[in-house]
C-alpha cells in the first residue's frame, strides 16, 4: 500500500525508498533509517516512517 502513488509536488511517479537521513546535532550527528517515497520526476523525498535511532 502506497500513501503517495504521485509526487504531491509536481505530480510524477514515486518509488518507495529506504533512505538514511543525516540529523546534525552538534559532535555526534546521528543516522535514522527511513522509509521514504522518492519522486523520479523531481527528487521530492516524502519520508514516511519515524527513523529507528541509530546512536
Ligand atoms: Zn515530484
């Protein structure tokens, strides 16, 4: 089940995507894994999921 079959930005295709999304945060920047819709068209990421900390 997709949440975003088309781009909400610019109305193109999405592709579900499992992403690593960079949270600075001073000395230690921590990584969460994400899922995320990924617009093919424009690059839009929609990210979907609270990441699971990665400390
Ligand atoms: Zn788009």
């Amino acid at each position: 089940m997709t949440p975003f079959e088309l781009c909400p930005v610019c109305g193109g295709d999405v592709i579900t995507k499992e992403v690593e999304k960079l949270i600075p945060g001073g000395n230690n920047s921590a990584a969460v894994r994400v899922t995320a819709e990924i617009c093919t068209h424009c690059g839009e990421r929609i990210i979907l999921e609270r990441g699971d900390h990665v400390v």
